[in-house]
C-alpha cells in the first residue's frame, strides 16, 4: 500500500511543478531598454519600478531590463521595438525627437532659467504631448529629466571661437543638436553615444556635452577636466512603451503602467536635480575645472543663437511655429507673474 501511494505522488510531481510554473509565469512581458549603466540612480529607480508592477500586478506583467546601452544607441532600441523585440525604453530627448519631436521645444537651448520655469511650461503641455506621443503609436508613461547640459572637454573653452577650433561630439542623427551647432558656426564628429568614451580616449573627439550626473555616471569626466559653467539646455526624457504593446494589455494592466510610471517620472526628476547638483560638488572635489564664459557668449549673445536654431528647426517643422510661440508666451508669463509677487512681497 505504502509503495503504491509513493509511486503515485511521484507520477503526480511533475505535473504539480508544471501546474506551479505556469501558476507563475507572467502573462505579459515588459522588454525594457535604456542607456541608463548598472548601478546608476536612474536605473535604480527602475528596477524599483518594476518591483512594484509586478508585485501589484501579481505577477501577471513583468519588466525585464536592459540596461547600458546593450540594446544599442535609442534609434537601435526603436527599431526593435518596431519589430517588437522590445516593448519599451527610457529615452532621452533625442530618442524622443524621433517619435514626437514637437515635445523637443523643453530642449532648445538657452531657453529656461531654472525649474521653476520648465515645470511651469511642461504642465501646460503635458496633455498635448500625451496626445502627440499616442498619435505616433506611443504611450508616454512618465516624464524624467537628464538635468542642465554642459560641455565637457580636454582644453578651456569660454567662446564659441575655442569651441570651433575643437573636435566637439555631436549625437548623430540629432536635428537640435545638428541647429544648435550650425547657428554657430561649428562643425562636430557625429557618433553614436555608445562609441564616445572610446572617441575620448582615442582623442576622435575631444568636447562633448552632457549633464554632471551623466559625465560621472558614463566616466567621460575622465578623460575632460574642463567644465563650461553655463549650462546648455535642460534634457529630458520618458518612460516610453509601444502603443500595441500597451493596447494589448487589459485595462486594470493597462491602469497600473500609467499611474506607476507617471509616479516613477516623478521620482526620476525629483532624483535627477538632487544627484546633479551632488555631482557638480563631487567634479569639483575630483580638480575639474569650471570655466566661466568669454566674449561671445552673454546672454543677448546666446538668445540669438538661440533664435537662429529654433528658426532652423521650426523651418523643418521639427518644432512647430505654434509650439515655440506657446512656448516664449508662457515663460513670458511666469516672468511677469513672478516678477510681479516678488515686488509686492518687497
């Protein structure tokens, strides 16, 4: 009798345990791309991100991450995208510029000040690029940062003349970055982000820009021990998925992405202004040196400049006439109102 019953529990375990696995297997997968290295505060709070999906979901959707570029460059992530490899990444502006290049309008550069005014813009465009983003086959998720762009480089640059003279890295294929560099009269190495660390050391490039926290976070201030002190644009980004990936989600699923990504944005931006400015004090701890601007590059300066990419760009359509008009007349208006409370507080 008892051997009976011992043959029969061992011809049942097998199915117990395939019963079990597929109890656990999810019943949808979130392949997730980002240039974001190991490690790094982004992709901590991603990884966090994903701890809370599944867990919430019950396992029924999980993401599964592909961290430091190993999926390629944004357009390499795109593609796979497309032919459904990957479902989602987290992008930077430039990624973004090819699926919704209207929300570039938050990277032109020397445009805002400080938070204050690139929040108080974003709000108000916010349902527009949601829209924008679900037009092209997009679902926008979250709204992160990159933080204020500086350049980074091997010898001082404080004029535009020191920058020309420079072999200065331009992100290949990006029309901001393309505007920007041909309204002043410079002319780049286009690459691809992968390949710039190695462009550093091999002397290909020797200025590229970046945030403080990227510099650390991709080991370029090693090879660049001169700061510009003036920042280029501020950089953003998103937590982005396919939109036929998300439509194939039931709704409660679908639910759960949105409010935990819109969250996990939120503490991307949060995380992303406080680790800058640690990391501005952390390059200045390591001897690199902060270099304040020379002739050409006062403000009026840099807003004509400025004006003469945007004219570009808008030429193209890459960023709408109407967009960048919204744009000038909302920080317009939070100058004045700003301006205004400040008076009558005094």
């Amino acid at each position: 009798m008892f051997k009976r019953l011992l043959c029969a529990l061992a011809m049942l375990l097998p199915a117990l345990c395939s019963a079990s696995h597929a109890a656990t297997k999810p019943e949808h997968v979130l392949k997730f791309a980002t240039l974001a290295p190991p490690g790094s505060t982004w992709m901590n709070l991603l990884e966090d991100w994903g701890k809370q999906v599944a867990q919430r979901s019950d396992g029924r959707l999980v993401l599964k991450f592909y961290p430091g570029g190993v999926q390629g460059d944004e357009p390499d992530v795109l593609k796979k995208m497309r032919f459904n490899q990957l479902q989602g990444g987290a992008f930077t502006g430039y990624g973004i510029g090819y699926m919704y290049s209207p929300a570039r309008v938050m990277e032109l550069p020397f445009l805002f000040r400080d938070f204050g005014e690139i929040d108080y813009v974003r709000s108000h465009f916010m349902p527009q690029f949601l829209q924008g983003f679900r037009d092209n086959g997009y679902e926008l998720l979250g709204w992160m940062e990159i933080g204020f762009v500086h350049m980074f480089s091997r010898y001082p640059v404080s004029s535009l003349d020191d920058m020309r003279s420079q072999r200065v890295w331009l992100w290949q294929g990006d029309p901001i970055g393309q505007a920007f560099f041909d309204a002043s009269g410079i002319s780049p190495v286009p690459l691809s982000i992968v390949d710039v660390y190695t462009s550093l050391s091999t002397g290909l490039v020797d200025t590229v820009y970046c945030t403080p926290l990227a510099a650390i976070a991709l080991q370029w201030f090693t090879k660049t021990p001169y700061v510009s002190s003036i920042s280029l644009t501020n950089g953003m980004g998103g937590l982005i998925v396919s939109q036929r990936f998300f439509d194939s989600l039931p709704e409660d699923l679908q639910a759960l992405l949105r409010e935990t990504g819109r969250e996990t944005g939120e503490k991307l931006v949060t995380a992303t202004r406080e680790d800058n400015e640690s990391s501005v004090a952390e390059l200045k701890r390591r001897g690199l040196q902060f270099v304040e601007p020379g002739a050409g590059m006062s403000p009026p300066e840099l807003r004509e400049l400025r004006d003469r990419a945007a004219r570009k760009l808008i030429a193209s359509d890459y960023i709408p006439a109407a967009v960048f008009d919204k744009t000038r007349s909302l920080l317009e208006q939070y100058r004045s109102d700003r301006a205004g409370l400040e008076s009558a507080q005094h």
